[in-house]
C-alpha cells in the first residue's frame, strides 16, 4: 500500500481535495507567530482521526503542542461539517429521484421498497462524573450511540450523534427527526408499491431491538420449528441489513480514533464523529477504498472487547397494517425461486465490488429524545447550517413505484 494512504487513510487525490475544499481552515499570519499551512493543519487532523495514539505523541510528530492537536483537529471537524455535510450527507428532506435511487438500490440486494438499513454504533467516551450513568452501557464501559441509516453501498443517509450509551437503538429512533420524517413526509406514502396485492410504503429494515410498524421491518423471533416462510424473510432481511454492520466497521477501521474512543469534552466528541460520517461518504463517492487490513486490524479490536447488545423489543400492541405488510414481504420471498433467494455469495454480502467495500461481517440540532431533555443528540434530518502539495516535509432502471400526486 502507499506510504501516503497507510498514514493518512486516504489516497493524495482525496487529501487534495479536502484541501480545496476546507479553505475556510486558512489562518494569516500575526505579527507574533507564522501560522500553520493549511495543507499541514488537515494533514494533522486526519491523521489524528486515522491513529489512535495520544495527542502528545501527534503533536511530537508534527512539531506542535497536544493542546494545538486538540484544537486543530475540532476546528477541521467543524468545518467539515459545514462544507461537506450539505453534499455528501444532507438527504432530508429527500425527494422522488434521490429515494428511487434507494429504493432501487435494495431493490437489487433483494429487498423491495426499503430505503435503508438502521442500527446503532456504540463508540467509547469519557463522560463527566455527573453523567456517568447514562453513558454506561450493558457491558459496563462508557459509550455514545451513533444510530445511522445506510444506504446499499454502505452510505450514510442519515446519523444521530450523542445519544448516552444506557439508551437502546429502538427508543433513539422512536424520538429522532428520521421518524418524524417517516410518519410525516407524505413521500414515503406516496411511493407504493403492490406487494403480495398490499399497498406497500417505503420501510426501513432493521434488527431485533426495534419495534415492528408499518416504516419499519424486523426479523421474526427464533423459535423452533419455525416456518419456511419466516425463514426466508429473515434471511432475506440480514441480508440487507448486513451494510448498516459494514458501514459501522468500515467507519472505524478508516478512522481508528472512533473505534478506539475519545479523550475530548462530549460536545467535541460529538463533532468528530459527525465529521467522520461525513469523510466516510466523501471517500465512498471518491472511491477511495478501505484496505482489508484495516478491517481485519478492527475485527480483532472487536473480539477483545464485549459490544453492548439491545435486547429484543418485545412485541406490544403492534398495528395490524405492520403487521399485514410483513406479511405481504413474507408472501413475496415465498414465490422467489430457491436459487434467486440465496443468490451467491457476493450478493448475498451485497457489498463486494461497491467502490472497493468488502463485508466486514457482519443529526443537527440538540432536539432531544422527546420526555428525555438530558439526551441531547445531533440528528442529522433536522440539521440546519444558515492544492498537490505533501502535507509533511517527508511526505436507469424501469420505474415500478407508483406516486400519488397531490
């Protein structure tokens, strides 16, 4: 691999780039000190964000002091998110196009009509003693949630940053923005579907901690004996919902800071990682691939540590049009053929040969979760915003949906 992608995590192309596009990073000169070059101060924010070294040692690296570290690294993470979110990670509100791309896109992973696939990311921070608490997860260590839709290139559409790491993925997106969209954006009606002679809307997929509704599918529960039809289902739903796991290990194993966790102040850690969800989708459209080393360094990460686990959400008082159209889904892959529905290997991972991806096995304003002010999450649907040179001295498919005018 080249020197220059296995220090930065990125190819020089991509580095350029960013650095045309950050200018907003430029600082002048003072009568009292030079400045840094703005081609350095990117240089050392994203090797920051790719290592997972202490800031000290950064700072040893690149000539400056920890604390110059800190700063340069929350500054290129702002702005980052000022330049870059509206290009790469602003899809709400979406319209009729950009949604077909993602229907379209399941659509060939073997699902219909699902725009994404939702699941959490616990990621390691270092709370007050005051908050303690909420930050502690099942497994006894501190996290925050990162609760993200992915698309079926392993795209973000859409994150929430900040949520403390007591809080299941269900209960998170119950009080987000994504779900005040689904119920409220007449869009993701109005794009339907017959499915097995049900009028079927736009869902998300996503595992067993959420709560099955009419937006949303779930996998049926294991039992014995079940049915082969279920089964089915539930297989053709993993297999979808795999990307959200490869998006979250892709995420870390580029930029090893959030698989590592954060020595910052929870408001600055919030913005690093909103940062990093949006490099992660610039480089996907550069196609500026993940080396598979990084993903088998992060694999091992993940074996030496116990991920918190959401337990299942026991089915309460389920609509019956929920549950009606999973039942038209479990009528659909029925009829499927028994080679279509196992597919190969690839398409079973749905993710080889998209802009280099390998399967890894598998905000924004502070709203809120509803009656719970302390959860004070970025929740990227409602968000609102009003050079070559080396960094280092050394170095169409056919429309199927139908769309009710209004």
């Amino acid at each position: 691999m080249h020197f220059f992608k296995s220090t930065f995590r990125m190819k020089r192309q991509s580095f350029n780039k960013l650095c045309i596009m950050l200018k907003g990073l430029e600082r002048k000169n003072t009568n009292y000190r030079k400045s840094i070059q703005l081609e350095k101060r990117i240089a050392i924010a994203v090797y920051t964000l790719g290592s997972s070294v202490d800031y000290r040692t950064i700072g040893n690296m690149f000539g400056i002091g920890k604390s110059s570290v800190c700063t340069i690294l929350i500054e290129f993470c702002r702005e980052v998110w000022r330049c870059l979110w509206p290009l790469y990670l602003n899809k709400f509100p979406m319209n009729q196009i950009q949604l077909r791309e993602y229907l379209n896109g399941f659509e060939s992973l073997g699902f219909p009509q699902v725009l994404g696939a939702i699941d959490g990311c616990h990621i390691e921070v270092h709370p007050t003693a005051e908050d303690a608490m909420e930050y502690l997860n099942d497994k006894d260590w501190y996290s925050t949630v990162l609760l993200a839709l992915v698309d079926a290139r392993c795209r973000f559409i859409y994150i929430n940053v900040g949520s403390p790491g007591g809080y299941n993925d269900s209960s998170i997106f119950e009080s987000s923005s994504l779900k005040c969209q689904l119920v409220q954006s007449s869009l993701f009606n109005d794009v339907s579907r017959q499915i097995s002679s049900v009028n079927v809307p736009v869902v998300l997929l996503g595992d067993s901690a959420f709560k099955l509704d009419e937006h949303l599918m779930k996998p049926y529960p294991f039992r014995k004996n079940q049915p082969l039809n279920e089964k089915k289902y539930n297989n053709a739903l993993s297999k979808c919902h795999r990307v959200a796991h490869t998006a979250f290990n892709h995420l870390k194993a580029r930029f090893r800071r959030v698989g590592k966790g954060f020595e910052n102040h929870m408001g600055n850690t919030k913005s690093v990682i909103k940062a990093c969800c949006v490099l992660h989708n610039f480089l996907n459209e550069e196609n500026d691939e993940i080396n598979e080393r990084w993903i088998a360094a992060q694999q091992i990460e993940n074996q030496t540590r116990q991920l918190p686990e959401n337990e299942p959400n026991i089915p309460g008082n389920v609509s019956p049009r929920a549950e009606k159209i999973r039942q038209a889904f479990v009528s659909y892959f029925a009829s499927l053929d028994e080679g279509r529905l196992e597919g190969s290997e690839d398409d079973a991972a749905g993710l080889r040969g998209v802009n280099g991806f390998e399967d890894a096995n598998g905000f924004g304003d502070a709203i809120g979760l509803g009656g719970s002010p302390r959860l004070e999450s970025d929740d990227s649907a409602s968000f609102l915003t009003s050079t070559g040179k080396d960094p280092i001295s050394s170095v169409s498919t056919e429309n199927k949906y139908t769309y009710k005018r209004q």
